[in-house]
C-alpha cells in the first residue's frame, strides 16, 4: 500500500464531522477549503487549516467533498437489527475479522486488525434473528479521543455481516498497546522492520 496524495477540496455543503484525535463533533460549514489526507474504510480524514486541525468525515458525506460515496457506507447500522434476509447459519468468522479489517484509525493508515488493536473477539448466540459478536479493542494512545468513533465504527460493521443480530465493542486497556502488537503486514505498511 502507498500512502494516499493528498487533494483539495472545498465542502460543497456544511458536514458533520470529528475532530482529531480529541473526538469532539463538530459541523464543517459550506465553503470550506480541506486536504483529503486519507480515504480508508470508508471514511475520509481531512485536513482544514482555518479550522485548526484533522477532521474525520463519514463515508455518507462523499458529497460534501465532491466525491462518490463509498459502498456500505450509508447509515450506521442499528447493533439490535435483525440478521441479514435469507441468511441462515451461523455467523461467519473470517467475515467478521474481513470486516474488521474495513475499520481504520483516521491518522494511520492500517486497517485496526494489522495495528494489533483487536484482542478478542467472541461469536455468541443470540436469538433465532441471529448470533451476537463481542469484540474487545485497545487504542494505541489511551487519551485518544477518538475511541469511541473508531469503536462505533466497527459495531457497525460488524452489525453488518450477515447472521449477526447484535454486536458489541468495547475498548479496553489492559494489557497495553504496543507495536509489537501489529501484523507483519501492519509494520510493513509502516515502515517498521
């Protein structure tokens, strides 16, 4: 993977966004001039210097940046939903990690299973509607704010795989992050021998 170039854009309408890494939310107006530093995961990291900082756009506001927006990347989906129509059998693991692999930390670009992050991940049943996921993560810096969009991101991914009818994520902090945590993919993507 090579890192993203980044682009110039100027939101076309005012957008919902996070702010990096404290996590607050905030409303980007129309107009405003940004860098696309990352597109991973669908969702876009940008960059607005009048506005002091990295902000973190959701996929379903493509539009705001002139671009297209992601496939899945509509609205969040509801952790208590029903399984996926026409599915019947049990959740299938290696999606759920595939799934997993879509969610990325919006100032590093590697997929939150290569960073190590995930450190449990459990497959329960649920009900007749389908099976419950439980997944527990860490953060590579305990005082980052962005925990929480990182976490909701991958719930709803994972709400997401057909078979699942809740899935649950929780960060958690022991035992603490490091990088020799991360894949050999992850350290190769970085740069880390």
């Amino acid at each position: 993977m090579t890192p993203q170039t980044p682009t110039a854009h100027s939101l076309s309408r005012d957008c919902a966004a996070i702010r990096i890494p404290s996590g607050e939310p905030v409303n980007l107006p129309a107009g405003t001039p940004v860098t696309l530093t990352q597109s991973l995961g669908g969702t876009f990291t940008v960059q607005a210097p009048s506005l002091g900082g990295l902000f973190r756009i959701a996929g379903s506001d493509a539009d705001a940046l002139g671009l297209e927006v992601p496939a899945g990347a509509g609205p969040a989906a509801s952790p208590g939903r029903p399984a996926a129509a026409g599915h019947s059998g049990p959740v299938n693991e290696t999606a759920v990690w595939d799934r997993l692999r879509t969610v990325y930390d919006p100032e590093i670009p590697v997929n939150i299973v290569d960073l190590g992050l995930v450190y449990d991940l459990r497959i329960l049943p649920a009900s007749a509607a389908g099976e419950r996921v439980e997944v527990k993560m860490t953060l590579t810096a305990p005082g980052c704010g962005m925990g929480g969009a990182i976490a909701a991101d991958a719930q709803s991914k994972i709400a997401a795989v057909p078979g699942v009818a809740e899935a649950e994520v929780q960060v958690v902090w022991d035992p603490p992050w490091s990088a020799e945590m991360m894949t050999p993919e992850g350290k190769k993507i970085l740069g880390i021998a």
